[in-house]
C-alpha cells in the first residue's frame, strides 16, 4: 500500500503511522468484553458496517435504551444534588465490578426514594406555609376586631351619654327614632372573610370588590411586615391581610370568585374573642410540629443525596463506557449461521501485538471456547492519519491539523512548525524585556500542569493551557530577537560592546545634522545601539526588516518547495520531481532568490545600488546597461540568463505533465474495456465494499485545467507570497513603536514631574498599556499573522491537507467527548 | 572577520545542543532524527537572524543623526 522512497531514515512524525485494515471475528458471547479491552487500549477506529440501518433496527439498541434511561437518572441525581448543594466526591480508584443489571436495579430503587421524598416534602411544605399564613389572619384580624370593638363601645358609651343628656320635651322627635334605632339594635347582619392577598394587587383588589358589590362592603387591609412563602407557588411574596364585611348572599359568592381570581388565601376566623386565643395557639402547635417533620425529612434526604454524591462519578463512567461499547458493538456486523461478530477498522502496524494480546485477554476472562480471529485486509482505500503526538508536539500539530488534516503519510509541515513558527512569531514580536514577562506567565501555566489537566478550565483559559509549550517557545524566541533588536521594552542596552557609532569630532557640532561616523567594528550581536532615537533610525531598520523578511520568506518558501521534492520521491513520482520540482525552483530562485543575493552582495560591498531599479528594469529592459547600479561582473548576463530560465520554468511546469500524465493512464488500461471480476477471498461478505473503483476515470481537460491553475497559483503566488512576508516587517515596526510610545510619553513624562503620586499614576497606566496593548492584543495579533504565513505562503507549496484524522475508539477520549 | 568568528560560534553552539538532546533524550533512531532536525532548524534560524542584521550594519549607506534634544 505505501511506496516507500526508502533511501532516508524514517522520523517521528514526517509522516503518519502506517496504517492497515484489519478484521477481527468475535464470538457472541465474549464481544462485549473484548470490545471493553479493546475501548481500554484505545487504537482501533472501527468502520461501521451497519450504516444503512436506522439506529432502531440495530441488534443492541435495547440495550442502548436502558443505558440512556440510567444516564437520565444520573442526571437526575446531579441536578438534585445540585439544587441541594451537596458536592460530588471526587473518583475513587477502587475498580468496582458493577454489573449494569445491578446497577439499574440500585439507580431505580435510589430514584423511586429520592421522588418519595420529594413529593412527600413539598406536601408538608405546603401545609406548613398554610398554617403560617393562617397565624398571621389571626393575629391580624383579631386586631381589627378588638379596635372595632372598643370603637364600638366607645360609640355607644358616647350614644347612651348623649341620650341620657338631652331627655327632654326639646328633643326632636326624628333623633329620638334615629338613636332608639341604634339602641335597638336591629342591626343588620353582616357576615365577612377574612384572608391575605399579594400586596402587588391589593388596590386592584380593592377596587374590583367595591365595584361588583356596588359599594356594599366594607374592606380593611394591613400590611404583613415580611414577605411569606405563598403555598401554592412556594415563593416569597408580599402579603396583605384583608378583612371584608357583606351582607347578603349573592354578595358573598361574588366575593368568593373575585378572591379566587386573585389568589388571595381565604382563612376561616371565629368572632369569638376566647376561640380565637385559642385558635393561635393550636395553629402555633401545629407550626412547631411540622416544621420538625420537615426538617427531618430534609435531613433524611440530604443523607441519601451524600451516599449518592460518592458513588456518582464511578456509576456515570460505567454508564458512559457501556453505552459506547454498545454503540460499537452496533457498528458490527452479526453473522448469524456462525454466531459471531465480525468488526473492521483502521488500526497503526505497530499496534498489532497489543491488539492481539488484548483479544486473548478477552477469550480468557470471558470464559469463551473459541478464539477471536484477527486477520489483516488489504484494500486501496485511503487510510486515516494517526502522529504520535505527546503532550509538546500535540499542540503543534493541533495548529497544522486546523488547516487541513495531513493525507495519509504526506509531509507533515509540523516537524518544522514546530521551531518556525514561534520563531515568525518572535520576528513581529522582538522585545526581550516583553519576552521575559510572557516566559514568566507560561513558566506558572507549566508548573501548575497536574493541577490543571485534571481541572474544567474555561475556553479562553483551555486554550491558553493547551498551547503552553507554544507560548514557551514563542517566548524564548522573542527574548531572542529582543536581544537582536536590541529592545528591552524599547529601551535599548549597550550589552556586548560599545556602539559602533562616535562623533565626527570632539565637539559633537554635526551630530544632529550629518550624523556620526563609524569609527569601532560593526557591534557585534544585534542593532546598535545608537540607532534608538535618532532621527535616521526609521528609514534604517524599515530597510533592515524589510529585506530580513524577504530573505526570511524566500528561505521557508525554498523549504517547502524542498518537501514537495521529498513527498514525490516518497510518492515514486518522478513526473512530480521533473517537471513540478525543478522548474519551480528555477522560477522562484531566478527571481527571488536572485533578489536576495542581491540584497547580500549590496549589504557586504556597501555599494549604493538601487534593488528596485534593477529588478523593475530586468523586466522592462533587460539589456540595457546597468551603469552605477552594477553590483558584480557580468551581472548583466547573469539577469538575462536567469529571466531566460524563469521564462522557460511556465510552459516547463504548465505542459508536459498532462500529456504524461494522459499517457500512463493510457498504457496502464491498455486494452481493458470491461472491470474485472472481483477475486476470490476468503474473508466474508465486506469484500464487496472495497474496490468499487478500481477503474479510475481520465478527462484530460480537467487535469489540464487543474494543472492550468496550480501554474497560475505558483507563478503569480511567488510575487505575492514574497511580499507577504513584508508583514514581519510591519509587524515589528508596529510592536517597537508602540512600545517607544508607551515608554517615552507614559513613564519618561511621569517620571519629569518629580511628583510621587504622578509616577505611581504614570507607572500603573504604563504596566496596564503594556499588558493589556502588547501582551495581549499584539501577541494575539503576531500569532495570527505568524499562523497565516505558514497556512498559506509555507503550506501552499507542498500540502494537500485532504486526508482524515484517526479517531480510535478508546475510553480515555470518551470524557472529552461528552462534556 | 567577526562574521566568521560568530558564524562559527553558532556552529559550535549548534553542536553542543545536538549533543545534550542525545544524550539526555534518547528515544529511538525515529525520535532522535526527528530532535536533530527540531535543533539544526532553530540553529539554522537564529544564525539567519544574526547574519542579517550583522551583515547590514557592516557597510552602512545612512548613519544616525541625533534630534535635537540629545
């Protein structure tokens, strides 16, 4: 299946694992634990075989049903747990051999409690917040009375008073009816409730009732100081106690309904003052006893939810990794005559012998009579990607795998990634004192690893920890080119040797307009210090960075194109090697790479030749003189032999490669007008799935076509991927000037003021500017741009990216899953 | 010549760092190989760095003018 170009060494990680189907035949009765040992070990991604079945009419759906009823009374639990703040235990490691059929029986009995429980609580709940209402209308209520009845006596005391004042022949004759009337005492009789209503509706209440008796009542409200637990809703609500007075009977029932609408609680409350005393105090009994009831109950409850609590994470595991195992075990297909399963899946060769040792394990414990049978498939489909990752190369290929996944056994730009992609980011970044506090942030993330990996992080705080080893190198790097830039949070150090640069002479009278003069060596390690500053700093480094990043760019491009080469020797693909490879070195390195030498020989002679000048006129004009902008002998020559070659490099890589390509399809079908028939094999029915296309189809105007555009995409995309990286150069300049900024005019200003409280002002603006500006957003701002470079401009060379990743079945990755 | 002197330097530098992840990671013939690449990589970079900026300051065309409040 893989041919190899065997003449280099194998390296981790270049390529995927090899891969290779494999057959395993299982008998029935011990497939469910060999597809448990199998989950354990975690290296077989199995295919599914049952795929045009509905998940109904697969063999264990039933059993699934039940495991997804457990896990909703797992759910259950948690939430119960939850509204009841009780913690969950942390795993116990003791291996507890739970069968699931216990376990149902044990989850279904804790459930029928738990909701025994509950029910029977929120009853006596209810009549405890009933009883409670019912306290405060006594209380309330029998206030009004015993004021109406002192008023009432004071009234009468006051009438009699009157009438025996003024018994006399004087009096008129109508007050003499009018107070006898009331002496009388045919009083009508008036009949009332008393209740409580939300204090929110006590006016619309009020109102209402006077509206549909027409007046005739006569309603008395006080407020509850505090808010009670209303029985039906069983929240905290505002109350008022009412007391209403009607006569007659049509008025009582429309009172009656209009209290029903409004939810008000209706009481029942003796006039008696004695009965009402004693009313309190049997409500007051009542009170105290339910509320011990309640408590115990709660109590009981709270017990049952800790025992739970315990043995939770355990069951929910089991019931996890059971129904997964179902699942797969769906995925097999029962052969019914031999009454075993038969299960496919990719796994890596190196696999082999954990597999085989994993399925004797099985037979073993399951007590079984016969062996399971594992057998190797061949077949021509393309087999998932699986690199061996480990916890510092895993976050690297996360990055490259977020392009594309890597097709099976291609190139894998993650070798490289893994140092050039800090190192671009390093290039935008350049400042050693930011490299440090950055180093410093992820130095804490790597020490508290343990601590973390097993805690649920939130997603930014995820990702920062995820790419721990990341920001490691990103920060190393950075100090690194900090020392190169010379920028220790913009300010720069005279470390290695004194600057390069003295004053033309003792008094220093040119040096703000011609300048100094070179009088040492060049400094040694980085830019010189005297650069900072000066007003001819800018146009220095924007050349400096502007060509580094050319150079920087032309080299990963030369890089990638180099792994193109190893991909088609890996591949045995000579057409790729002479007419892709070889014409798309000598375009990108005519061009290009003859610009870069160009910016070193200009470099090492210090000649004042313009680079744009003869490059534009190496186009326009290739044989005119160069004149002063001759940087070697015979350069004219060397232009026009390279335009001649670059030329020549299009049609070379546009139009051999179809025809070729037309001609081995053409004598490798020489002849064969009809499919053969498939072979004989002896493995079972799957043979029909595989090799469905074994005759491939050749439209010569697609792969000219497709061959047409991957010679544009080239050709077009060196000009435009080399002035892509020119972002370094942005970037930096970026990075370096706000820095200059937040140094020069937040803590060099604070610091002229002489005033304690300025400086700590200043200093606290200037430590939030550089980490929330420069940590943070250029960081992020750096990596993206880092990652677009290698996406694109490095990736676009050699990477096809169109394979999948390897998904095994494997118990470890179920957590991730689920959550 | 202090090109060559730092050029070297690197070199040996390099050496030394492929040395210690040999001898304190030794995980096979694939996973060595694949060390050996990560170090000449990040070596091969950072000289590239260096270089770059030695090799533009060696002959300068422009040279610093001080502003005015130096």
């Amino acid at each position: 299946m893989a041919e190899h170009g065997g003449c280099f060494p194998p390296m981790d990680l270049f390529r995927s694992e090899p891969m290779h189907l494999v057959q395993v035949i299982i008998p029935i009765e011990s497939a469910r634990l060999t597809v448990s040992y199998l989950g354990d070990i975690g290296l077989i991604q199995f295919k599914d075989l049952n795929s045009e079945k509905s998940p109904f009419q697969r063999t264990y759906a039933g059993q699934i049903k039940r495991c997804a009823e457990l896990a909703r009374k797992l759910r259950f639990f948690k939430d119960q747990m939850s509204k009841a703040d009780i913690k969950l235990s942390a795993k116990s490691e003791a291996k507890a051999e739970f069968n699931l059929d216990d376990l149902e029986v044990k989850l279904g009995d804790l459930e029928a409690e738990l909701t025994e429980i509950n029910g029977n609580n929120e009853k006596l709940q209810r009549s405890y917040n009933e009883l409670v209402e019912y306290k405060l209308v006594l209380q309330k209520a029998g206030e009004f009375f015993k004021v109406a009845q002192s008023r009432a006596a004071a009234q009468q005391a006051e009438v009699s008073s009157e009438q025996a004042a003024e018994e006399s022949l004087e009096t008129p004759l109508l007050k003499d009816q009018e107070s006898t009337t009331v002496d009388q005492g045919k009083q009508v009789k008036l009949g009332f409730l008393t209740g409580l209503v939300p204090k929110g509706r006590s006016m619309a209440f009020e109102r209402i009732l006077f509206r549909a008796t027409r007046g005739n009542v006569f309603l008395r409200q006080s407020s509850v100081d505090e808010a009670v637990i209303d029985p039906s809703s069983g929240e905290k609500v505002e109350k008022n106690v009412f007391v209403v007075f009607f006569s007659g009977e049509r008025a009582k029932s429309k009172i009656l309904k209009i209290c029903e609408a409004f939810g008000a609680n209706r009481y029942p409350f003796a006039e008696d003052l004695s009965k009402q005393a004693q009313m309190i105090i049997e409500v007051s009994r009542r009170i105290s006893e339910l509320k011990t009831t309640i408590d115990a109950g709660l109590l009981h409850r709270a017990n049952l939810l800790e025992t739970i609590g315990q043995q939770y994470e355990q069951w929910s595991d089991l019931v996890r990794k059971e129904k997964s195992i179902y699942h797969t075990l769906n995925m097999l297909s029962i052969d019914v005559t031999k009454k075993c399963l038969v299960a496919e899946g990719w796994s890596p060769v190196f696999a082999t012998q954990q597999i085989q040792d994993a399925l004797k394990l099985a037979t073993i414990d399951s007590k079984s009579q016969v062996g399971a049978i594992f057998q190797v498939l061949h077949t021509k489909e393309l087999p998932p990607t699986y690199f061996r990752t480990n916890k510092f190369t895993e976050s690297f290929q996360t990055i490259v795998d977020a392009y594309g996944v890597a097709k099976y056994q291609e190139a894998n730009p993650g070798v490289y990634t893994v140092v050039t992609f800090p190192f671009l980011f390093a290039v935008m970044f350049g400042d050693w004192g930011h490299g440090i506090c950055i180093l410093l942030a992820c130095l804490f993330l790597i020490f508290k690893e343990k601590k973390y990996s097993s805690q649920k992080l939130g997603d930014i705080m995820e990702m920062t920890f995820g790419g721990r080893y990341v920001i490691l190198l990103m920060a190393l790097f950075s100090i690194y080119t900090g020392l190169i830039y010379n920028e220790f949070f913009s300010v720069p150090f005279e470390l290695f040797s004194p600057s390069a640069y003295a004053c033309r002479d003792d008094a220093c009278s040119e040096a703000t307009t011609i300048g100094l003069i070179k009088t040492r060596d060049t400094y040694p390690f980085g830019v010189d210090p005297a650069w900072h500053g000066s007003r001819s700093e800018l146009p220095f480094l924007n050349s400096l960075k502007m060509k580094m990043s050319i150079l920087i760019g032309v080299a990963q491009m030369n890089l990638g194109i180099i792994l193109s080469f190893f991909n088609a020797l890996y591949f045995r693909n000579p057409v790729n090697v002479w007419f892709q490879f070889i014409p798309q070195m000598i375009f990108l390195n005519g061009l290009f790479g003859y610009l870069s030498l160009l910016i070193i020989v200009k470099w090492c002679t210090g000649s004042k030749a313009d680079l744009y000048h003869v490059m534009i006129y190496m186009f326009l004009s290739p044989t005119d003189d160069l004149g002063e902008n001759q940087l070697f002998a015979n350069q004219k020559t060397v232009q026009l032999v390279l335009l001649l070659l670059s030329l020549i490099a299009v049609p070379w890589m546009l139009l051999p490669k179809p025809f070729i390509l037309k001609a081995q399809h053409n004598s490798r079908h020489q002849g064969q007008s009809y499919t053969p028939l498939e072979g004989t094999e002896e493995s079972l029915q799957v043979e029909t799935a595989h090799d469905s296309h074994g005759h491939e189809e050749f439209e010569f105007s697609e792969v000219f076509v497709h061959q047409l555009i991957h010679t544009i995409e080239f050709v077009l995309g060196a000009v435009s991927n080399t002035a892509s990286y020119l972002r370094l150069w942005a970037l930096s300049l970026a990075h370096s000037e706000l820095s200059t900024v937040f140094y020069e005019k937040v803590l060099l200003l604070a610091w002229g003021y002489n005033n304690v409280i300025i400086l700590i002002i200043g200093g606290i603006v200037f430590i939030f500017a550089t980490v929330g500006v420069l940590l943070v957003m250029e960081t992020l701002s750096a990596f993206l741009h880092a990652l677009r470079l290698h996406w694109v401009e490095f990736q676009n060379k050699f990477y096809e990216g169109d394979g999948y990743k390897f998904a095994p079945f494997s118990f470890a990755l179920l957590g991730d899953e689920d959550e | 010549m202090g090109f060559f002197v730092t050029t070297l330097t690197f070199i040996v530098i390099g050496i030394i760092a492929c040395l210690c992840t040999r001898v304190c990671c030794n995980k096979g013939p694939s996973a060595n190989l694949f060390h050996l690449t990560l170090v000449i990589t990040a070596t091969v970079c950072c000289w590239m760095m260096w270089a770059i900026v030695y090799l533009a300051q060696m002959n300068p065309l422009i040279v610093p003018i001080l502003s005015e409040g130096e």
